[in-house]
C-alpha cells in the first residue's frame, strides 16, 4: 500500500507496481513502447480534460495528428468543451463523456492521457488504472 506521506507521483507509481503484479505485464505496455511496436496497429486512445485551448485540446491534437492513433473517448466534467474538441476534430457524440468510469468501461482504450490540472493527476490516474 503507498504510504500517505508519499508525492503524488511515487503513489501512482506504487499502485501501478501492485497492479502490475496482479495481472500479467503484457497487459500494462508504456505508451512509447505501445507506438514504437506493433506495426501497423492503431491505437484507441482516450482523453480526459477537454479544453480546445488548453493542454486537452493540445494532447488531442497530437494524438489526431497520429497515423496510428484513433480518439475513441474525450471526456470532461463540462460537457460545452468535451462537445467543442470534438466537433474540432471530428469525433462522433457516441464518444463524448462527462463521466470518467463510463467513458474507461464503454470505449475500454489502449492509451490514456490525463491532460488536466496537476493536482488531479494523482486522482484520475489512479481511477483509470482500477
């Protein structure tokens, strides 16, 4: 169990360690190893933090721009932003989300960024991993 007076960033470490040892590794591939292997895959990817003009909409870009990306979930607790991203780029209704649980649960994506605020890494991160 992370100990309390841990960072944040060594308690998300030590929870993705004890899942890790839970479920076999190959199920668990770091994203520079996801999009440097596979040859021709595409991967699902899922956003959580919208904002068009924020760090949201720079990682959804990106990840648009990506031949072998595919955005299957943008999600935000305001939906006007989640709607904006999407319309930008072009992304269905069906992959819209303001809830975090059922975006993971209905789109089940390879990759996850967590492009919000710093103090809701830790949070948001650990919810996506269980």
């Amino acid at each position: 169990m992370a100990s309390p007076r841990q960072s944040p960033h060594r308690r998300l470490a030590t929870l993705a360690s004890q899942l890790r040892r839970q479920q076999p590794e190959a199920d668990y591939p770091t994203p520079s190893v996801a999009l440097a292997s596979g040859e021709g895959q595409t991967y699902r990817v899922a956003i959580i933090g919208a904002k068009v003009s924020g760090r949201g909409g720079a990682a959804a870009r990106a990840y648009h721009a990506h031949p072998r990306c595919e955005i299957v979930g943008l999600c935000d607790v305001f939906p006007e932003r989640t709607a904006e991203l999407a319309e930008t780029l072009g992304v269905p209704e069906s992959a819209q989300f303001v809830d975090l649980d059922e975006m993971i649960s209905t789109v089940k994506p390879d990759l996850v960024a967590i492009p919000t605020g710093t103090s809701s890494h830790y949070s948001v991160a650990k919810r996506v991993l269980e």
